[in-house]
C-alpha cells in the first residue's frame, strides 16, 4: 500500500476518533490520566451540561469519587451510566469487584474474631460499593442477627429477598424474616413465611439443616399465640403424615387436642406415643391425669406410677396417684402418696 494512502487512513481514523469526543470529555480524560479528579469532575460536569444522557461522563465521575473515597457517589454514578448504556458495564463490575472484595476480606476477618460490629461495618462499606449485590444483604442479615440486631438483620433479609431472582428463594435469609416476625408479634407475617419455608424444602425427611422443623415449630407456635387451636391441629395433623414416628410432634397433637377440651382424641395419642416410648413422662403424666379426671381411677394408676418413677418431684403425679389409691380402697398406699405430697409442699 503506498505510503501516502497509509497516511491519509491514519488521519482520518485519527479525526473520526477525536472528532467524536467533545472538549469536555478530552480534558476529563487528560486530568483522570493526571490523576487530577477534582479537575476530571469539573469537566465531566461540563459534558453532562452539554450531554446530560452521557455514560462516559457518569462513568468518570463514579471512577473519581472512588479514588476520592466517596463510595455512595460512586455508586451513584456508576448507575447512572449503565442507565445510559452499558458501555462501561465491563469496567464498572470490575471495579466494584475488587473494591468488594477488600471490604469483604476485611468482614470475614471481623466475623472469624466474632467482632460482629466491626463486621458490620465493613460489609456495610462493600454494600454502598455495590448495592444490587444480593450475597452481601444476605451476609450482613446473617451477622446482624447473630448479633441481636434484629431491626437491622430484618432490612438486611428483605432486601436480599426483593433482589432474588425470578425462581431462586433463599431460605437461610426467609429464617431470620420467620424469626424476627414471630419475636415482633407479627403473626400473619410469620404463617406466611413459615408456610412458604416448608414448601421450599424439596425433601422434609432429608432436610439436615432442620429448616422444615423450624418452620413448623414457629407456625405452631403462632397459632397458640394466636389461639387458633383448629388451625394448630391441622398443621400437625399434615406434619404428622411426613413424620409419623416423631414423638414430640404427638405430644404437640396431644397438646391441641387438650386446648380444644378433646380429652378422648389426646388420650388416643398419648397412647399411640407409650406404645413406642413407655417411658415418656409427659405421656404418662397427661394420659392418668385425663383417667383421674374422667373417674377411671384403676385405668390412671399404672400410668401415674411410671409418671413418679421417672419423676419423683412431680406433684401432679404424686397428687393424682394418692387421689386414684383412695379412690380405689387403696388406703395404705394413698397415706404414702400424701405424706410424699406433704414432704414435697414442704421442701423436702
């Protein structure tokens, strides 16, 4: 290629290059390469005057607010230029990549120490660098936690959960929600999320982070919070079906149906219950307490005698047993069941 014709394409690539970028834009890059950023700011706000949509305009003045130490304005800009367009979409990730990164370093070191506050404080740092970074809420909502933050770990927790994508549900983050709504009384909040936990575990029965439990454990507990006593039942009821060889679930069944008065219906489970676990006291406890209070006094002795073997403190126990031994001629033994009662009103 003749030497003249080189020549005339390099000045024409050279005007299409510099006749494309304004005079604001060329001295913003010029004092960015001088490491002048106050002076790169002034300019890149004279091309904004002049292009008020201009990506690279908002790009420089993220990148200078960053090397200035002013993270939110650098986020803040950095948004602002890929709103315009994504041309320095490239750039901006690895930025806040690296600046996340360092922060991050340092919250791993704090939380290891289990200095939570200092923790806190560093990962709050790589959250205003990156703002739509899901991982960092939800870190943030696991320390403020563990640190009885729960106000905190609750904005932590739901804002992680509004930038969930489309199909992917954390439960880890869904937790801490559960358990914070349940400790504020937010009982409608917390039935939700304890409904929407357990239908997040794909296999209950293989479930090792104990998640399912959990959730049911606190949708339990806000029912008798709420003491809708029906809806407890029910619940039960279902869990039961996934766990049929789960005793302190039938205690619980057990439980509700002593709320509603069913006496009958608890007695049925207390027995399901000593079938496998004869020497559950609870079971026993309860199951003689319900014969004594239904008069069959002879049907309550067995269960209350194991109910004082397993449990010689036991005052129920002892008071029931004495009351089923004189209720059934068994005079001599219900002396010694009321001198163990004596002894026991006693302190001895």
């Amino acid at each position: 290629m003749p030497l003249l014709k080189i020549i005339t394409i390099s000045l024409i690539t050279l005007i299409l290059i510099f006749g494309c970028i304004s005079p604001e834009l060329r001295s913003a890059r010029i004092a960015l390469n001088e490491k002048d950023y106050q002076r790169a700011l002034r300019q890149a706000d004279l091309e904004l005057q002049r292009l008020p949509g201009s990506s690279e305009a908002f790009y420089l003045k993220g990148y200078c607010y960053g090397k200035l130490g002013e993270l939110a304005r650098m986020s803040q800009f950095y948004d602002s230029s890929l709103v315009y367009a994504s041309t320095f979409k490239g750039r901006i990730e690895d930025e806040r990549r690296n600046l996340v990164a360092r922060y991050y370093r340092r919250f791993t070191d704090y939380y290891d120490k289990q200095s939570l506050d200092s923790a806190l404080a560093f990962i709050d740092t790589a959250i205003i660098v990156d703002p739509h970074n899901i991982m960092l809420y939800q870190q943030a909502a696991v320390t403020a936690y563990s640190a009885d933050q729960n106000e905190r770990a609750l904005t932590y927790a739901q804002k992680a959960i509004a930038l969930e994508p489309v199909g992917q549900k954390d439960l880890p983050t869904r937790q801490i929600v559960l358990e914070i709504s349940f400790k504020n009384e937010e009982f409608d909040a917390a039935i939700y999320l304890a409904k929407e936990i357990m239908s997040l575990v794909a296999d209950p029965l293989a479930d090792t982070t104990g998640a399912y439990l959990r959730a049911f454990d606190v949708q339990l507990a806000t029912y008798e919070k709420k003491q809708d006593y029906d809806a407890a039942e029910q619940a039960i009821a279902d869990v039961i079906i996934l766990f049929p060889g789960r005793n302190d679930i039938l205690l619980n069944y057990a439980l509700m149906k002593l709320r509603k008065n069913d006496f009958d219906g608890a007695a049925v489970v207390y027995k399901r219950i000593l079938e496998t676990a004869p020497d559950d006291f609870t079971a026993n406890l309860n199951l003689g307490t319900i014969l004594v209070n239904q008069g069959k006094w002879l049907d309550a002795i067995p269960y209350l005698k194991k109910a004082h073997e397993l449990d010689a403190s036991s005052r129920i126990a002892v008071q029931n047993l004495m009351a089923a031994y004189f209720n059934t001629d068994q005079e001599k033994l219900g002396l010694e069941m009321k001198a163990k009662l004596d002894a026991l009103d006693a302190g001895k």
